[in-house]
C-alpha cells in the first residue's frame, strides 16, 4: 500500500473517531436535561405583571349617618347618632374590629327627601364612605337608596314601615329594626287574644308610612277574624284631631290605635283621646311612642298606660341592655332613657364590623372594596340588643318583637 492511501486511510479514522465523540457528547447533555424544569422565558413585548402591594395591617374607613339633625325630627336624629357613636366606642376600646377603624360623617337631609339625594351623593362622591346609616323614614330612605345603590354602598335603615324598601329589589341596603308588618301583627295579636278587646280603631296618618301601617294591621285583624270599628286618617301638618276623636267615642272604641305621621303630634293625640274619647281608652300604636321626640314632650301621666311594640326596650333587664342604657345617658347632654329607636344604628354597627371582621384585610380604595363589604354582610349575623341580626335577600335582618307598656316609673315589659 502506498504512503497516499496510508495517510488517506488514517485521516478517514481520525473524521469518524471526531464525530463519534461529538455523538456521544450531544447524547450525554440529553440525558442530563431531561431530570431538569425549563426556565420560563418572557417576551421582550410582554409586560411584567406588576406586584400587589400589600394591604397595610390596619385601614380607617368612612361611614355615613344621613338624617335629620334639623327640624321636627332633630332630637330623634340626635338619639340615632348617639346609638351609633356608642357601639363604635364599644368597639374601638375593645378591640372588637381586627382590621379597620372607622371615621364617622354627618350628613343632614333635613327630613325632607329632595335634601336626601342631595346627602346621599355628598357622602358617596364626595366624602367616600363605604356604608352609610340613614335616614329616619321610609320616604326619606327611599329616596337616598337610589343613589346608594347606583353606588354599591351598603345603607342599614332603620325604617321598616314600607314594604317598598323590601320589594324595592336593591341589594345594598339593610334593615335594622323589624319590618312593620311583623310589628303590626305582633300588637293586633296582643289586643284582641291576650287583652280580648273586640273594639279597635285605628288613626293612621295619610302618607306612605299611615297607608302601609293601616294595611298591615288590616290584614293581620283579618287572619284573627277580626275588622277595625273605626278608621280616621290626619295629615302629618294636622295639630287638632277633635274630629276623628269623636268619632271614635261614637264607634265606643275600646282602643285607639296611632300610626305613622309625625312623632311631635302625639302628644296631641294623646291628650286629646284621654279628654273626647274617655280616660278608659287604650292607647296603643307604633314603636313612634318609644320615640326620644315623643317622651320629651310629654309627662309620665301623659304616657302612663300606653302599649306599643318594639325589638328593644331599656325594661329589658339583661346585663347588656342595662349597660347600654346607662352609657347612653352618660353620652347624651339631657341624660334621657334610650327608646327602641336609638339601637337600631347601633346593632347596625355592631353587623358591619362583624362583617368587616369576616371579609379580612381588603384595601379599603379597590374599586370592588364595597361590593366584597356587601357580600361579607350577607353571609353575617350578629346577636344585637334586638336580637339576631340575619340579613335576608330583600334585607330584613329581624323577624321578632315585644309589647311593652309606660308605667310612672317608666318602660314595662308585657310579652
């Protein structure tokens, strides 16, 4: 064999030897890879996902009160609020909330519902509060709600004399006190199965809240087979009611039955039905009577006697109750008896923290903050001084009510 094909032949070897080696180096980093998860890569074009910033450990939300803090109705207002400030001192010095404080805003709509719009848009738009408690009556609430609603703010009413409010189909707003018609039935049950009387009439005032009350009492004297003997309406600017009072006397009511219409009227009312009808007369009506506006205007005598039903009453003798009533007249400047009305902002507070608590830390500034709040209030409950509160779909949160009566010495309980 010649020296050209001998080093032909070797160079032939040596090209083979190269690619062998290289197939077998390729081979070895395949294997190596395979017990290795690839590193995800990212288009250059593909924005980073930005981080969430965390929630800080505690947040201050705003919450509204819209009512009446001017006008006829001011001393209620004023008892409402003094509720509400008390369950937020309660939960402030105790620790109750474990994620936000609050800061409180007054709005005042002046009893009128014109000016009640124009609140509701002030503390949603302007203010920015997160839920709101108003306003003092069905009218007013009603129209404040659209505007809540639009907003998605939680709003805890604490009028429950219009079905309107419940059949209204809004999602945000709750109610702190039981619906009238449970109220209603409660009372006609009283007077004609525990007390037997067989005469009742009733004086309804000729707005929503009168209408709405009349027709609840109707239907609940219809289930027990019963009918009122007399019925009378009044205007809430009426100051003399010599009318419907005689009529009454000519009807031989066994008892006058108040509802709705302005609280400073009753005392008229009262007076008045004691001097024409006969100081034999029942008086009985709505939880109007529990009013701070109605005991303010009137004497122990005056209201001696008269029955109503409430969710609350400062009777109530357990350890709660007599702690609520006696750090409520250490708030209020006239140090005057808490009524029914004055808790039903304050277990309202007592359900939004408790659904705060259950939500969890939330940034109090996300678009979808109050639509996360909503949801946590409905899947809440919270045992207040009126009871259980149970939000429901059409938010009635209670379904339960006590009679009680005014002695001298102040509020009974009766059932």
């Amino acid at each position: 064999m010649t020296n050209a094909r001998k080093k032909l032949r070797l160079l032939s070897l040596i090209l083979v030897t190269v690619m062998l080696l290289g197939l077998f180096a390729a081979c070895g980093k395949s294997s190596e890879g395979q017990d290795k998860t690839p590193e995800p890569t990212q288009s250059p074009d593909t924005p980073e996902t930005p981080e969430t910033p965390d929630v800080p450990e505690r947040q201050t939300i705003k919450i509204g009160i819209a009512t009446c803090f001017t006008g006829s109705g001011a001393r209620g207002a004023e008892t409402q609020l003094y509720g509400l400030q008390l369950a937020l001192d309660q939960i402030n010095s105790s620790g109750y909330s474990k994620y936000y404080d609050f800061e409180l805003i007054q709005g005042d709509d002046q009893y009128d519902a014109t000016e009640a719009v124009a609140v509701a848009n002030k503390l949603v738009y302007q203010d920015g509060v997160k839920a709101v408690f108003g306003h003092l009556n069905a009218v007013v609430t009603l129209a404040g709600l659209g505007v809540y609603e639009e907003a998605k703010v939680p709003c805890f009413t604490p009028s429950g004399s219009s079905e309107k409010i419940v059949n209204s189909g809004y999602e945000y707003v709750y109610l702190c006190v039981p619906q009238d018609r449970i109220i209603a039935a409660s009372l006609m049950n009283y007077l004609v199965n525990d007390l037997g009387l067989t005469k009742l009439g009733i004086l309804y005032c000729n707005n929503d809240q009168g209408q709405s009350g009349l027709e609840f009492c109707k239907t609940a004297l219809a289930d027990l087979d019963m009918e009122f003997v007399d019925e009378q309406a009044y205007l809430a600017t009426d100051n003399d009611f010599t009318g419907q009072m005689l009529s009454m006397k000519g009807s031989d009511v066994e008892v006058l039955v108040i509802w709705g219409g302005e609280v400073s009227q009753r005392s008229i009312m009262v007076q008045q039905a004691r001097q024409l009808i006969g100081t034999d007369v029942i008086i009985s009506g709505d939880a109007n009577f529990s009013n701070a506006t109605f005991i303010s205007v009137t004497t122990p005598e005056e209201r001696e006697g008269i029955i109503y039903p409430v969710a609350w009453s400062p009777a109530f003798t357990d350890e709660r109750s007599a702690t609520y009533v006696e750090e409520f007249k250490a708030k209020d400047p006239l140090e005057q008896t808490p009524g029914a009305v004055t808790v039903r902002f304050y277990d309202g507070m007592w359900l939004l923290a408790t659904a705060l608590n259950n939500m969890g830390p939330y940034d109090v500034d996300a678009e979808d903050f109050t639509i996360k709040l909503n949801e946590a209030i409905k899947q809440s409950s919270y045992e207040g001084l009126q009871g259980t509160l149970t939000p429901a779909p059409n938010g009635e949160c209670l379904d339960k009510c006590y009679i009680v009566h005014y002695t001298l010495e102040g509020e009974e309980l009766i059932k």
